[in-house]
C-alpha cells in the first residue's frame, strides 16, 4: 500500500507540480515537509551549533556549545531550558509572516514537524517529561482579526504529536506593541505586567512547556 500511495503521489507530483511556498516557483523534487526552491531554502538557516546549551542564544564568539552564554551564567534566566530551531530572518521570517498576516495556519503542522526533525539528540528537549503544554497568548484582537493563535497552534500540533495535556496557564492582561520591532530593553520592558499566570493547584508544582513562536 505504500509503494501504491509513493507512486500515486510521484504521478500527481507530475500532473499538478508542488509550488514553493514563497515564490511560487515549480518544486522538481516534491515531499519536503516545507515545500521551497532550492533557493528559499538555501536562505531557511537553522541556528548553529555555537550556541547556549541553556537558552539557544547564538554565541558570536564562537565559544564551545557548552558555554553557557552570560545571563545564563547570572542566574538571569527564570526557566530550565529553551529550544528554538531556525533564525528568525530570511525565508522563514518570510514563511512566518505568511502564516500570521497572510492567515496560513495550515502552514503551522509543517513548520512544527520540520523543526522536531531538526532538534538533535543534543538538545535539552524530551517532550515527554513535561506534565502540560501550554502557550504565551495573543491579545483577543489580533487572534480574532486572524481567526487563530500562532502560539496556541503550535503547543495544540505538539500535544497532539506527543499525546500530552494542553491547558490555558497563562491569562493576557493588557496589549503591548510587537516585540519584533523592540530592542532587547524595550521587549523587556514591554512585557512587563502583560500577563498573569491562571495555574491550577495541582499545577503548581509540575513541568510546563511553555511555547511560543518567536524567542
């Protein structure tokens, strides 16, 4: 049945050809979870491995990967580990904006299983330890103007994947502006006050995945 379901696709690959998802250009080799020429691939950068073990920022010195970066080292950081997957600049800055300003969630279950493919044996990330998944919410604006929650979509691909709880733990008290267009002070500072946590008791003392789309 496989080899039947391989060759039906091969044949509808050649009958209607896959579209880059960026430029619309015709994919010669379809099945890519993420369907890009090989030009908008080739700006699709994955973060490298010369980073913090702790948070994933990118070390520009070049450090070992087992260098804790400097506010990990301070104790700034208020969480065990974080995971990110690809650079937020080029074709996937792109792709993301697609997906929330162009409302293309059905873009998200791609992007998510193309990013588990990528985390390494490495990383800080066992999907099965953590009690509940849950996500930074949106204001009700923008998720009503969009008709969904990027972040909430995300943990809802997660959960489903890896069959675990999903529960709304965190409440969006005010609206703050973009963090995209801040500098680190200014995100910090805009934050701050936006949300409260909405936890259970018996959730009080449990491991939480918290996601988010952009870190």
């Amino acid at each position: 049945m496989g080899l039947l379901t391989g060759v039906g696709q091969g044949l509808m690959n050649l009958i209607f050809p896959e579209e880059c998802w960026m430029c619309g250009a015709e994919i010669v080799s379809a099945g890519a979870l993420i369907p890009l020429c090989s030009l908008c691939e080739n700006e699709l950068w994955s973060l490298p491995k010369e980073r913090c073990p702790r948070c994933g920022k990118i070390n520009l010195k070049r450090a070992s990967a087992r260098t804790l970066c400097r506010e990990c080292q301070s104790g700034a950081r208020r969480f065990d580990s974080a995971v990110s997957v690809y650079i937020y600049a080029g074709t996937f800055r792109k792709i993301w904006h697609h997906v929330k300003f162009s409302k293309h969630p059905e873009w998200i279950p791609a992007l998510v299983d193309s990013a588990l493919e990528k985390i390494g044996p490495d990383e800080q990330f066992n999907p099965y330890l953590f009690d509940v998944y849950t996500w930074v919410p949106t204001t009700d604006g923008r998720k009503s103007e969009r008709g969904f929650d990027p972040a909430e979509e995300i943990a809802k691909r997660l959960a489903d994947k890896f069959k675990r709880p999903i529960l709304p733990l965190l409440q969006r008290i005010r609206d703050c502006r973009p963090q995209f267009e801040l500098s680190r002070a200014e995100r910090i500072k805009n934050v701050e006050a936006a949300f409260a946590a909405n936890l259970p008791k018996d959730m009080r003392t449990r491991a939480a995945l918290l996601v988010d789309d952009i870190l």
